[in-house]
C-alpha cells in the first residue's frame, strides 16, 4: 500500500470512522460503512462500479500540491486532512467498470464553518479544470452573490497564480475573474442562472442553504447532459429555512446514506450533531468539525459555545454555523437508530400463521401513495410485542412518471421504490382501488386477517367491497384521540426492543419523515404531521390505525372533540 498513501489514509480514517475509533455522527459513520460495502459489492462481476486507487491518488497528489492562498501557511503546498482524502478518493476513486467514467455525478458537503471548504472546493474546481481529462472543460463556482461565489474562485485563482508549473503545465491564463485554456477550458465565478449556451462539467455550489431556489441547480445540472463524466458540488453548512432547496437535498442524501432509497450516483457527507445530543456540550464539537485544531481552534469554538450559552440571540447562529445544525428544521418524532435496530431481514410471513393481524390502510390519496401495512402481535413475557411484516403500497402509474415539476422530486423518489420492488404502480391518473383490493384479497391468501383499520377519509367504496368479501372493517379517525396512543405505544416499543420489521424502505422513509404536532398547551396528545409536502408519512398513519387497535383489542372507532384536526398526509 505504499504505492497509495493517500488512499491508505482514506480507508484507514473510514475504517477508524465505522470502528468508533474517531467520534462521529451517525451519517458520517453509514457514509463510511457504504464505502466499505461497495468495495465488496465491487468483487461481483455483475456490480457497474469500482474502485481505482490509481485514480483516487492521483486526485489527492495532485491538489497537495497546489499552495495554500492566505492566512499564516501562505504559500506552503495544501495537506488534505484524513476525512478530506476519504472524500478525495471516493469522489475521483469511484468508476464504472464499463468505461472508467467517475461514478459520483453529484457530491454533497455539509461541515461546519472553517472547517476548509473554500480551498477544498478550490482544489476541486482547479482538478477539473485542467486534470480530469475533459476537454473545454467549464468549471463554475455558484452562489447567490457574485462575493460569495468568488469564496471559492478567488483562492483557486490565487493558487495558479502562484504556480507558474502549473500554469505552464495546462497552459493557463489568469484573468481577473476566470482561467482559461486554449482548449476552451474556463474557470469562473458565477452569480445567478448560467446561460443557456453553458455545459459545465463541474458545478460548484458554494453555501447551497442560502439559495432561496433550486434554479442554479437545475440549470447546473441540466446543461451538464453534453458531458461524459460531469461533477456537481454541494458544499455547504446547516441553514434556517425548512423550505430551502438545500433542506431537501439534505433529506436526499441521508435517505442514500441510510439506503432508504437507492442512489449510487449520489456521494454524501454530512458532519452534523446527533438526535440527542446535548449541544452545549464540548465533546460534540467534534462531529460537526472534522478539522478541528488544524483549521477551527477548539478552545475558539469553546469560546463561542460559554458566549451562545449566555446570550441567547446567538444561539441559533452557533448552531448553525459551527455546530452544523438545521435551527428551525422541526425534530423527527422517532429515534432513526433505534428503529435501525429494530430491523430484522428474517421476518416472514409463514412464520406468523396463527398470530393476530390487523391490517392498518390509509387510503386518502387518489393521486398519490396509498399504503396497507400489516400488525402482528404476540404476548411475549407478559409484553406486547408488534411485528410489521411485507407492507404495501401503491401509486398511481402516471404520478410516478409526472412531468409537474412541482412534483418531480417525490416522482423520482417513487422511481426509486418501484426499481427496488418497494412500490406497485396501479393504472392510470388515480388511486385504482380495485388493485388495491386485489392485493388486500392476495394479503389474506398469504397470512390471517383479524381486522383491516381504515381512516374514514379514504374510499368509501372500498371500505364497503372489503365488508362485502367478510372481512372486519373498523373506523380510525386519524386524529389526536387515536393517533396519540399508537404514536407513543410505538415510540416506547422501539426503546424496549418489542417493535420489529423487515426493513421496509418505503415505511423506514415514511417514519422518518413523522414530526410531532401536540395539541396547544399540552404534551399528552400527539399526532403525526410532515415538514413539507415531500415528505410522505401515509405508511406511518396506516401503521398507527393498525397500532391502535393491536394495542387495545377493542372498538375505539368513536369521534373525537379534535376531529376536524385529521392528519394531511
């Protein structure tokens, strides 16, 4: 390996990364343990991607020793730290097999402030301006401001200019606000849309939480279709908006991390705070900053932390900025690791003949995902214990390949489940029930079903055709009175290890996506609400009617003081 020190140091930082050697987040740990699962995954002929070291090296050879622009190691060639290597190789290391091509199309970067971003973009942008092999290559640095977007040209034009190898090397001319090549190769700083004559083959997105708009992204990325191997960059810290593009793109890319959804062109690190952790603790600065002592000072951050703690106005800038910490992202209502753990690939069906089964469906969209999640229980220990077994869900043909560009992320993310399995694609424009029933009636071939538990604001029709068939129908009116039991029964299930399922994408999503909405003035009733309309919770709802019952064996159908509070879903 001493021919690939750098890749040495790469797969030993990820190594020590999944070990619990170097303290890290969550999402930064499964990032890792990706790399390593691919690298298995790579010995199958049948895998399209693997990993050239020999690539990978070069790319981090190749930025160490480009010069540092500013502050006290002016001058002095780049280090990459450890975590900055593993990002190094994974994006320029990953090819496919078939042509050598960069597997990663899209790069996303979520640290804290002085944690090196600028001049690890710089790096990135010179690399694929000159070294990547691709010819007129348009390379842009991206942001709402032209200041901002020369964050990252500015230290990469400082750095050609202090090499005159490099510059007679690739033949670079410096300009006051580009490089050029003879090829037709530029480098440039960029403030609003690109042209419609622009084909870059690396986008830059420098602090995407600041972009109120995904329009530079789109059209990024929609000119890059010319290119063999295009690269987009994110790279970015924590904002304040729920309704930012970057918000969303940050859900993506956990999603591909946690391989809720699967997205092997997408690379990901996110360095951010745990659920849980307690921010005004020191320890924990370490997670959301990986160059810590080398670029951030821990005793500068400790500073800042006492002074947040005292003056709360700072608080949420700290967060923010040097904690990594989305402010006013509202919390998810379930511990993700704990249902992780809750997982097992070996449930089965046959296994579950003679236990109870309630059949909990949410059925209240005729445009969008429809979901049936089936409940077993068993008494175990004089505890109840619940095991959700082969969900199903389904979604309209014509939704999963839409073409409303309000509506092309949740498409795509459809796109993905169907790929998978995941997801059945009924007929035409709308929810066709009678698909749904045909799968309902398959589901009582395959196992029991005691009790099928339906939100009242679904198909009406429906519900009457499964009365028809014999089957037990009983009302859950998705409301405060009903959900609230089911949503804290299973909160307490997952912490005492009594909930277990077969690790349903689509309902892992759907969990992940639930927020807790309380009635004003109390703490004691909860009912499940979403942060944005991409992300679905109907597999969640659909689990809570079949929760409600299972956990009470008895009818509790009736109304409630808080029905016109019906989750929208």
């Amino acid at each position: 390996m001493a021919a690939y020190p750098n890749v040495s140091v790469a797969n030993k930082y990820a190594r020590d990364i999944v070990d619990g050697k170097i303290v890290a987040c969550r999402f930064i740990r499964l990032a890792c343990q990706r790399h390593f699962d691919d690298l298995k995954k790579s010995l199958d002929k049948n895998y399209p991607y693997k990993f050239d070291r020999d690539l990978a090296e070069r790319a981090c050879k190749f930025v160490q020793l480009l010069p540092h622009s500013s502050g006290e190691l002016a001058g002095q060639k780049l280090k990459l730290e450890p975590w900055q290597s593993f990002i190094f190789c994974s994006i320029f290391g990953w090819v496919t097999k078939k042509d050598k091509k960069r597997r990663f199309r899209e790069a996303y970067i979520r640290v804290a402030r002085k944690n090196g971003k600028s001049f690890f973009a710089a790096g990135v942008g010179i690399y694929t301006f000159c070294a990547d092999g691709e010819n007129s290559a348009e390379v842009y640095c991206g942001a709402t401001t032209m200041a901002q977007a020369k964050k990252v040209f500015t230290p990469a034009r400082q750095m050609a200019s202090r090499l005159p190898a490099l510059r007679s090397r690739f033949d670079i001319s410096v300009w006051t606000d580009s490089l050029t090549r003879p090829d037709g190769s530029v480098f440039a700083p960029m403030a609003g849309k690109p042209g419609d004559g622009d084909s870059p083959h690396c986008a830059i997105i420098d602090e995407y939480h600041e972009h109120d708009t995904d329009h530079m992204y789109e059209a990024m990325t929609m000119g890059m279709g010319a290119r063999s191997q295009p690269l987009t960059l994110i790279i970015t810290t924590a904002g304040s908006s729920l309704e930012s593009p970057c918000y969303d793109k940050d859900k993506e890319v956990k999603e591909a991390i946690e391989g809720i959804t699967c997205n092997e062109r997408l690379f990901g690190m996110i360095y951010e705070l745990d659920v849980g952790d307690d921010w005004t603790d020191p320890k924990n600065l370490i997670k959301a900053n990986p160059n810590l002592n080398v670029s951030v000072k821990y005793s500068d951050l400790v500073e800042l932390l006492e002074v947040a703690k005292q003056v709360p106005r700072k608080v949420n800038a700290f967060k923010t900025k040097r904690l990594n910490i989305w402010v006013s992202g509202k919390s998810a209502f379930y511990n993700m690791e704990q249902w992780k753990a809750a997982e097992d690939k070996n449930l089965k069906l046959e296994d579950f003949a003679n236990d109870t089964c309630n059949v909990g469906l949410d059925l209240a969209k005729k445009l969008d995902m429809n979901a049936g999640i089936r409940l077993f229980t068993r008494e175990i220990e004089g505890k109840r214990h619940y095991y959700c077994i082969k969900p199903k869900f389904w979604v309209p043909e014509d939704t999963i390949h839409t073409t409303d560009p309000k509506l092309l992320k949740t498409a795509d993310r459809y796109q993905k489940f169907y790929e998978m399995g995941a997801l059945e694609a009924t007929d035409g424009a709308e929810a066709d029930y009678r698909e749904i029933l045909a799968s309902i009636l398959d589901m009582q071939g395959e196992n029991r079903i005691d009790e099928i538990d339906i939100d009242p604001a679904g198909a009406t029709a429906l519900r009457h055709q499964l009365e028809d068939y014999g089957f037990t129908v009983v009302d859950i009116r998705q409301d405060y009175t009903n959900m609230s039991p089911a949503m804290k029964e299973l909160e307490a299930a997952l912490a005492g290890g009594r909930f277990h399922h077969d690790g349903n994408p689509i309902l892992t999503w759907c969990i992940s996506n639930v927020i807790g909405k309380f009635i004003p003035g109390s703490d004691d009733l909860v009912r499940p609400t979403k942060g944005d309309n991409q992300s679905k919770i109907d597999g969640a709802t659909a689990l809570f009617n079949a929760m409600t019952r299972a956990m009470l064996n008895e009818s509790s159908g009736g109304t409630s003081v808080y029905d016109e509070e019906d989750v929208a879903c």
